[in-house]
C-alpha cells in the first residue's frame, strides 16, 4: 500500500517515427529533464512509466496509407454497436473500442495510425530497452483512450503492460469489517494508466508519465501483462449493444473443434421461449443433441431418407452426392439443437380457410422461437446455422429422437464457435421491403 503518489510527464521526446528506438528516446528525454528538475525529473528504480500507444504505434510503423472506414473493417473481428457512423467494435487483440482505436489526428493526410500488433510485446521491449539504458528496474504501461458504458467522456486504459500484474485479486481476503471480498478486482493498470494521463493529456506533447510511489507493484518478471484485463466472451454480460443484437446473429457454417458449453445452450434456450405465441400457448419444444452417438445415428438416417427421396424423383448419383454435401454443416457442428413445434393447443376449426390461418398462427411463433435461439447464441459468442432437413422426414427424427408423434420437427441448429470471423453484411435498406399506404 502506498500512502503517496508523485506523476510527471516526460518533456524533451522529440515527434517519433517508423523505426525509431523508442526507449533510447524516452531514456534520453528523461536524462534531461533530470538534469533540469532534480528531483523530481528523471527514470528511478521502482517507476511505472505510463506510455502514450500512438508513439508506440508510431516507432513500430503502424501507419497506413488507407481511409478510416477501411482501416476499422480490418482491425475489427466484430461490431459490438453502432449507431451512425459511430462503431463500437472488438479488435483482433479483444479490445473494446471505438472506431477500432483507428486515429487520424497527427498523420498525414490519406493515412491512419493503427494501434500496436501486440501491446504487451510493444511495453515488454520498452522494459527491457529502459533496463538495458538506464539500469533500472521500472514497470511500463501502454495506454489508450477508451469510453465507457453507463458513463460520459473517456479516459485512459493500460492495452499493454509489463512488469507489473494488472490485476490485484482481492478475492477471499476480508475488509474492515471482516467480510470476506468475492469479487473485489481492482484494475491497477487500467487506474495508473488514467492517472498518468492527467499530466500527459492530450494536446500538451508529453507522451510519457512517471508514476512514482508504487515501486511495490513493480513485479521481476513481465507477467501477463494487460491481455489480463480483456473479459471473455463467455463472462461478456454486455456482448452487443442492444441495438445490433438482432444483426449480429449471423449463419456460420464453419466450426472450431471447441465443444459447446450446454448451460450456454439452455440460456439461448431460455431466450427463445420468450417469443409470441397464439393463445396463451408455449408451442416450442427444443431438442439437444448432446450425445455423439445419437447425432451420427440422426444425421445417417435422415441422410438416407433424403438419397431416397432424391432417386425417386430420378436425380442421377452424381447430382445426389451433389445435393448431399449440403448437410454437411450438422456434421461439422460440435452441437445440434432440433427445434419441434407442438400445437396441442390449436382450435380445430371445421373449414379449411380458418384451419389454415391457425396453422400460419403456430408457424409463425416457431419462426419467432427459432429466431430468438439463434439470436440467444450469438449473444453467447456461438455461431448457428439453421437448416431445415429435419422438416421433410420428421418420422426419422421423431423415431431416432424418442419424441411423441405430435411433435413436429422444424429443422435443426448447428452450433459452436465460428471458426472464422463472419464477412461483412452487405446493408439492406429498409425502403426496399417496405410499402407504406
């Protein structure tokens, strides 16, 4: 615990550019200001040098001859909300960001300025080149700026770090009181990177921050630096924006190996029931195909109910064999949900015209059960594919399945992780299937 900070900016370091040795910059402007200072200026063992990314990005060559809309679509592996031309998205590193970090300011006009490849790499060689120069044991954090939800404006987040953890896990230790922390994790990096910037901002030229006071958190190793802070998607409570849940749901038809957490499953389970349906009913029944045996009895069955149905319509083999390789994505899928309608509940009505509306009424609810699936899953990071081979020989899948005749089979899911990121939704606009009177 320390009971006193010191911050100082770094002032001397001169506009830097591709290929420049960053950490003889910084030693040399700290040497400097040492000289004129003393003593509060200089590099001191024990000091938590708190970097600006774009210098970084700038020494490592990180800039690009490329509009600004083409640069975020190739650092984004996705769209986390929009609104506008506002895109909030996640970058190959996982970060969280607006606009992919991409930054325009202080380039020449026609580039962009990329964040660094790997931030923890980019504050492990300063280390190590301040260590080599100076020979000082300091800890380095890169740092961006970043807005928050639930809060206005933005401040500054460690995207890389070394030499000191970014994490101080207060879990099972016990406050003043006695009371045992369970989920106290205090972000370190990301609050000395906020706090360096009160003395860089962001138009004084000062790129570096010292923080001094907190040589106790100046580890001997790296450490795993700030890649700790990143949440996973499957703890992301707040994966998309609520305006881009709807289009982030996706088909994928390619699948990592990963096996797919059921209890993720049965949330998008529970998603998808919230849907409209006729009369008060819950028509939906999902069946999960958790067992390998079974699915390669499901799959193998209804592949040979459709060779059958497709020789009787006289294809020849090569066109069957052709056709059927279209099922292979419930194959290269590690997990199978079967969506069934069960309309137990509907009116008989004696004539044909009302008996067909009610039918349309429980289809559509499936529609809306099935659609709410899928969107459940991508919310849980997994990629699906609907496909509806299950619906032209539902007694296979009823007798494969064990289910009650009354069960109607509405295609099926495939899940797991994409193995890929999805390619860009071209738009749609909405004046184009819309009629207004």
């Amino acid at each position: 615990m320390s009971i006193g900070l010191t911050i100082h900016g770094v002032p001397g370091i001169p506009e830097v550019g591709p290929g420049d040795d960053l950490a003889g910059l910084i030693a040399d402007a700290a040497e400097g200001a040492a000289a004129h200072t003393a003593p509060v200026g200089g590099i001191r063992d024990g000091d938590i040098l708190v970097v600006t990314s774009k210098v970084v990005s700038k020494a490592e060559a990180r800039i690009r001859r490329m509009d600004r809309e083409s640069a975020i679509e190739a650092e984004a592996v996705r769209v986390v909300a929009q609104r506008g031309d506002t895109r909030i998205v996640q970058t190959r590193t996982g970060l969280v960001m607006a606009a992919a970090g991409v930054d325009t300011s202080n380039v020449e006009s026609g580039h962009v300025l990329l964040l660094p490849e790997d931030p923890d790499a980019s504050a492990r060689t300063l280390r190590a080149g301040l260590a080599a120069r100076l020979g000082v044991r300091v800890a380095v954090v890169v740092s961006d700026t970043s807005g928050r939800p639930w809060r206005i404006g933005q401040t500054d987040v460690a995207i890389g770090a070394a030499g000191i953890s970014a994490l101080e896990d207060l879990r099972g230790a016990t406050d003043t009181h006695g009371n045992v922390m369970e989920v106290t994790l205090n972000a370190v990096a990301d609050e000395i990177a906020a706090a360096g910037e009160l003395v860089k901002g962001k138009a004084s030229g000062i790129p570096v921050a010292v923080v001094r006071g907190l040589a106790h958190r100046v580890t001997e190793d790296d450490g795993p630096g700030a890649a700790a802070l990143v949440r996973s998607a499957d703890d992301d409570l707040f994966r998309y924006g609520s305006r881009d849940v709807v289009p982030a749901r996706r088909t994928i038809r390619e699948f990592t190996g990963d096996p797919v957490d059921p209890a993720t499953v049965r949330r998008a389970v529970s998603a998808a029931v919230t849907a409209p349906a006729p009369h008060h009913t819950t028509p939906w029944r999902f069946v999960l195909v958790e067992s390998a045996a079974t699915r390669a009895r499901l799959l193998d069955e209804m592949l040979e109910a459709w060779i059958a149905d497709l020789r009787r319509d006289g294809f020849s083999e090569a066109a069957i064999a052709k056709r059927t390789r279209r099922g292979d994505v419930l194959r290269r899928a590690p997990y199978l949900v079967v969506p069934c309608l069960v309309a137990d509940r509907a009116h008989p009505y004696p004539d044909q015209r009302r008996a067909s509306a009610e039918r349309s009424m429980f289809l559509v609810a499936m529609g809306a059960g099935v659609q709410n699936l899928l969107i459940g899953l991508a919310m849980e990071g997994l990629g699906s594919a609907w496909v509806s081979s299950t619906m032209f020989c539902p007694q296979v899948v009823r007798d494969v399945l064990e289910v009650p005749p009354e069960w109607e089979p509405m295609g099926a899911v495939a899940v797991g992780r994409p193995a890929v990121p999805p390619k860009a939704r071209p738009p749609r606009k909405p004046e184009a299937f819309i009629e207004v009177r």
